[in-house]
C-alpha cells in the first residue's frame, strides 16, 4: 500500500489551506504538522506570533507567543495525530498572525501512517 502525502505551502501568506480527500471506504490517520517561520526586526519590541490550527472547521489548536531571537527569525509549530473518516474529505487550515514580525513561511504537512 502506498502511504499518502500532502503538503501545501503558503509561502508568505497568512493562511494555508489542505484539504485530505476521501477514501472510499477507508478511514486513514494522518500526522500533521503545521509550521510557521518569521522574521522579527532588531527594532520590533513588543512584538508576538500567532498559530490557529483548524479542522473540519473547528478550532484544534492556537498559540500566541512573544518573538524571540530579534533581527533573526523565530517559529511556531503544531503536531497531531488526524484521523480522516472513510468517505469524507478531511479540511484542514493553518492561520498565522503576528505584530512587529514578518511571515516568511507557513506550511500544512499531512503524512499518512502506517497502522
């Protein structure tokens, strides 16, 4: 059996968007991995970053946290295991948010797992 991969990448956007079809008659788990990368200006004080997780419309997963490491880059990272249920599309979305820093990159990874 070949194992799934999506993966979108919403470069510097703010929200990226994966949608898992459907399997018919197969429910699938997935690891999913939501990434979100900034650049923090030397001068930015005060400064956060934000990552919403959704599926199926509902919210996952949120964090707000102060940027770090000013005038480098800083991140955010979300994982969990999706369990996609048999012939229905599994929506999956990452929003990303910040004050005093810069998107530089926002990807959605869902990997299909093997049991």
């Amino acid at each position: 059996m070949n194992l799934e991969y999506w993966k979108y990448d919403a470069g510097t956007d703010s929200v990226a968007s994966l949608v898992i079809p459907a399997a018919l008659g197969r429910e699938r788990t997935f690891d999913l991995d939501a990434t979100l990368l900034v650049h923090v200006p030397a001068e930015a004080a005060g400064n956060w970053l934000e990552l919403t997780v959704e599926v199926d419309g509902k919210r996952l997963w949120a964090r707000r946290t102060p940027g770090h490491n000013l005038g480098e880059t800083d991140s955010l990272e979300y994982h969990c295991r999706l369990a996609v249920k048999a012939d229905a599309d599994g929506r999956v979305r990452a929003k990303a948010n910040c004050k005093g820093a810069r998107v530089l990159s926002l990807v959605l990874e869902a990997r299909e797992t093997a049991y």
